[in-house]
C-alpha cells in the first residue's frame, strides 16, 4: 500500500510539473482547390484539411473562421460601425455635412450582390458527414468522432464564396482599380491552445491561427497576375514574370489558367490579382527572392518610379531585420498593390500603392516587419495586440531611421507622443483589453502601436541598449513559429538582463498607471547638495540623473528600483557613474547627495535621453 501511495504521489508530481512546462500547440495542413470567376467575383473550393491534436485534451468539435460573411448588412461588423463613437473612415461614407457629421456604415448598404459571403457546402471528417451550423463569421462543427491526444483527422469540405464590393484588407476593386484582394478568403481552422479555442467574432480587427502547411491550387482568368503566399509550383506554364530566366511560356489555350502554390510552416494564406500588374522580382543579398506586383500606369511616371526605388530599399529593410532580429526564414517575400492601407499576410504584404515615396516606404517597412512580429512570432494578435503592432512598429522605426539616415536622436519620438496623446485623452484602457472590446479605434491604435513601441524602447531605458536589442534577438531564436505571450517576452528579457521585470510588464501592460517623476528640491549643506527626487505616477521606473556643472564637467547618478534586483549598464559611458541605494516603490520621496555645492550646478535633468515614458517632463530639470 505504501509503495503505491508513494508511486501515486510520483505520477501527480510528473503531471504537475510537466503541465506548467511542457508547451504544445495544434497543427493543420490544408489542400485546397479553388476555382474564381472574375465577372461575379464567386468562387467555389473543395478544402482537405488533416488537423493535428497535439492538446492534452479530447476535441468534440471544431471551429472554422468564415471571415467574409462580416460584410453583409447586420453582421457584427456592420453593427459594430454603427455603434462606435469614432468608426474607421474606410467603411463609413458620411451623409451629413462636415460640421455635423452623419457617418453610416458602408456594409449596411450593400446588395446581395455586393456583399460577401462563406459558406461550407459539405463537410466530412473521415469519409463521415458531420454536423456544421454557421454562426455569423464562424462556423461551429460537431465531430462524428472525437479527436484524441496525439491524433489526426481529416476533414473534407466543400464551399463557396463571394469577395465584397467594400475593401476592408480584403474584397473586390479597390480605390486604386486592383480587383482582387484576396485575405481571410477561405474556410480557416480556429486556434485552440492552454487557453482553449479562439473563436472570436470578425468585426474588423485582429487574427490567430494555427500553424501548419498550405498546397493551393487557383484557377482563373488567364490573364489575371497573382502574387501573395507560398512559392509558385509552375511557373514555366504559368509565365507572368514567375518563369526562369530564358524560359519561353507556351501560349495556354483556354480561358484560364491554374496557378499551384505551396506554403510551408505558415499560419495563414493570402493573394491578389489583377490583369494589369507589373511584377519585377530582385534578389536579396541573402538569396530571398523579392517580388513586387504594381498597376501598370504607364501615364503615371512618378507612381512608376517609387515602386522602382522601392524595390532596393526593401532589399535593405530585409538585412536590417535579419541582423538585428533574425534571419528572415522563407525564400521569398511579395509586396504588393491593394487592400486599403497596408496589412500583413504570410511572405507578403497588400498595401494601397498610390502614395508619396516617404509614405510607400513607411508602410512597406512596417508591414515586413511584421514577419517577424506575428507572422513568425505568432501572438495572438486579438489578446496581445501590442505585442504584434508595438514591436512592429519599433522596429521598423528603427529601420527607417537608419536607412533613410536621418539618425535621430531619438527615432520614436512620434511614438511617444502618441502614447502621451493618449493619456492626455482620459480614454485609455489597460493593453490587456481584448483588442474588440476598446471603447473606441483612438484608444485601441493608440495603446497596440504607440503604447506597444514605447514597450520596448521603455525597456532598453530599464535594462540598457545592448541588452534590448540580445534580448529581441533570444526572443526571435526562443519562439519562432510558436505563440509567444507576454511573459514570454519579459522572461527573455530577464534572462538576458538579470533583472526581474515582473513589474514592468503588469503596471505597464495590466493597469494605466502612469510614470511621473520630479526634482523636488536642491539643498545646499555644509558644501554640498542634497538632491531631493518625487515619485508622483503610480508605476515605478529606475532613475537616471544627469548633472552638469557651469564648468562644462558632467556627473551622472542612477538609483535601481529595489524590485529590479539588479541595475543596468552605464548608458552614458563618457560620464562618471554613480550607482546610489535602491529606490523602494512605496517611497514618494528619494535624496542623494552631490560633493559640490549647489552653486556649481548648472542643470540638472531626469532621463535626458527621454526614453522614460514621464507625462510631465517640466518638473523633470533645473537651470540655474
């Protein structure tokens, strides 16, 4: 009996341990077959689909995203629009007058056939029909056997399709003339991981999906270019700008053509089409194939000549990504002209092209770099929204710094200010918001791209540059093609840096507290100054002060957060250091003491290099 209480007892520890340990997560390949009729914009597909459960848990069902059926008029999306106080200009037209506004959702007008619609036809799993009910944008599967730990499945669906007449990332003709934009366009298997299964609602925010490989197989109209995920398969019958060098295509009798594209390890599949695309290809110097797809506007010149120089700075923004996060892990990227602004997709892109060169750029840095920052770091994007938008944004601005060579002191400025614009708001929410449940877009944009970039330029302020930039690089090498949480980032970070960061992440992330220190008072005593610091936000930060004396000398100071356990490196390091007693949080008040007189001092400034994310800089120097 006391052998098998002891082996019990064994067993429940070996669970135990192992459940807070053991990471997992499911896996999906797709074989679908599609065929588009580019005069009604409806398609049809058969989709194969082996499914993977790689859980500790038993699936009874099954959840598809059916993204497409969020443009008819009264689906969330649409309901959505009508209710929000700031809705997206993109799919709202105004019907009052500039001074009193009347904005109606786009969506709510649309025809039957201006929507757009997904709709499984059948569906099988094994050669067994099963149960499916649509439920707005998702389509819930009753399983005709349950799928147990460490099991596949196959499941066979036939569905059609129609692309909307209203571009929002996706849909038909946008306001460039680029017919197809052909994103979240098929059935696609919703993610269940430690938390459970992801079946949010589409109303025209964010994506999670699980990774797996895609074999697709399109059939058009022949003259249609396609560009987007995977690498094309045939593309000596194909011809297009895809066949090798010194390959003469054969003329295709017939109407259509059908392209076959394979994608592996990817979490999503995206294309667009048009009959009137350039598509030029350069080589990057790491050998990834960059293709660019663009309107032929040959009474455009300029429209020409930034896609032209376009085309090198993008071979640029791939080195800079590969150096300073990771090397870039698929053969070929495409960016290319349509959607309605810019958006990210699996080894592509689709961002409106009609745009002055500086914008052009912006929106190709920040839209690759996001395969780095969700794509291959795949977060879930509708929980941890600031991971994906933040450190895109980061480093991105990074890369625009350096390739444009403005070299700014500070390249996350405008970040910053807009993080600040947000506070000064009163509308702030905590960045652990799901990211449909913001009050309103200003907030939700303000805290996933500002709030989220200052993230990490904040934390190279906390645990100093280089180890930033060691810990970005770790964080890449440790999760890529996983889905990577919060505390996956600050445990990397604290790995790299030594200090605990568990109140970073919870005040910035979990709460609004603000941080907002001050210089309270210079004393002078016995020959000496006695500097006297205030704690006046809620969330803490080390301090870095800075003195310089009407001599022309400076002195620096730094007082760790007691909770870090540990400091940062010297980020001034042609200055002398002083590393003075810790900080505890629970102090509004803090004093050194400088061995000079106050009369010596000339200014002395908190964070001079602004890195600091403090919303009232003017009590933050002296000038005397």
């Amino acid at each position: 009996m006391i052998k098998k209480i002891l082996l019990a007892v064994f067993v429940i520890t070996t669970i135990g341990t192992n459940a807070q340990t053991t990471y997992w997560q499911q896996h999906v390949d797709y074989k679908m077959d599609v065929k588009m009729d580019v005069k009604t914009f409806q398609y049809t597909g058969t989709q194969e689909l082996v499914y993977t459960n790689n859980s500790p848990d038993v699936l009874n069902k099954v959840y598809y995203h059916l993204y497409y059926n969020a443009f008819q008029p009264g689906s969330e999306m649409d309901i959505r629009l009508q209710n929000i106080a700031d809705p997206d200009g993109r799919m709202t037209e105004n019907l009052g007058t500039k001074e009193n506004p009347n904005k109606v959702s786009r969506i709510s007008k649309l025809s039957p056939e201006e929507t757009g619609y997904m709709h499984a036809v059948g569906l099988t799993q094994d050669g067994q029909k099963v149960q499916f009910e649509e439920a707005g944008t998702v389509l819930e599967v009753d399983l005709a056997t349950p799928i147990n730990p460490g099991e596949s499945t196959k499941l066979n669906m036939e569905f059609k399709g129609q692309v909307p007449t209203h571009i929002r990332r996706a849909g038909r003709n946008n306001k460039e003339g680029v017919a197809l934009s052909m994103a979240q366009w098929y059935p696609k298997l919703a993610e269940y991981d430690f938390e459970g299964w992801h079946t949010s609602p589409y109303i025209a925010r964010e994506f999670h999906g699980v990774w797996g490989d895609f074999d697709v197989k399109i059939t058009l109209d022949k003259n249609y270019t396609i560009g987007g995920t995977g690498y094309l398969q045939n593309p000596n019958e194909i011809g297009h700008g895809y066949e090798d060098e010194g390959v003469k295509v054969k003329k295709r009798r017939g109407k259509t053509l059908t392209w076959h594209f394979k994608a592996p390890n990817v979490h999503d599949f995206t294309w667009a089409a048009d009959p009137e695309y350039v598509h030029d290809r350069l080589t990057a110097s790491n050998g990834v194939v960059l293709h660019f797809f663009y309107k032929n506007k040959k009474d455009d010149t300029s429209f020409t000549a930034n896609w032209k120089k376009l085309q090198p700075d993008t071979a640029k923004l791939l080195d800079f990504f590969n150096k300073n996060v990771g090397e870039y892990p698929y053969k070929q990227y495409s960016v290319i002209q349509g959607g309605d602004g810019g958006m990210e997709y699996g080894m592509c892109t689709l961002i409106t092209g009609e745009r002055r060169y500086g914008s052009l750029f912006g929106v190709t840095a920040h839209e690759m770099a996001h395969s780095w920052f969700q794509f291959v770091l795949a977060t879930n994007e509708s929980k941890h929204e600031w991971m994906d938008e933040g450190f895109t944004s980061f480093i991105s601005e990074l890369a625009e710094d350096k390739i444009t060579g403005a070299n700014k002191s500070n390249p996350f400025e405008g970040t910053y200010r807009g993080y600040f614009s947000l506070v000064a708001s009163g509308k702030e929410m905590p960045q652990t918001t799901h990211a449909d449940r913001f009050e309103n877009n200003f907030a939700y944009g303000r805290s996933a791209y500002s709030k989220g970039a200052v993230f990490l330029a904040q934390l190279g302020y906390v645990i100093g540059q280089e180890n930033l930039m060691k810990t970005l690089q770790k964080y890449y090498n440790d999760f890529k093609f996983k889905h990577p949480t919060p505390n996956d980032i600050k445990r990397t970070a604290e790995k790299v840096s030594g200090i605990h960061l568990d109140w970073y992440l919870t005040d910035w992330t979990q709460t609004t507290n603000t941080i907002d220190y001050g210089i309270k008072s210079l004393d002078d005593i016995n020959g000496k100054t006695k500097v006297t610091l205030e704690r006046i936000g809620l969330m803490p930060m080390p301090i870095d002060v800075v003195v310089i004396y009407k001599d022309g000398t400076r002195e620096s100071f730094y007082a760790p957060l007691r909770m870090m356990r540990g400091e940062k490196e010297n980020p001034y390091p042609a200055i002398s250091r002083t590393v003075l007693e810790d900080w505890p949080w629970a102090y509004p008040t803090y004093s050194f003491e400088i061995n000079k007189p106050k009369s010596s001092i000339a200014t002395i400034v908190i964070d001079p290099s602004e890195l600091m994310a403090d919303i009232d800089k003017r009590n933050n120097f002296i000038q005397q």
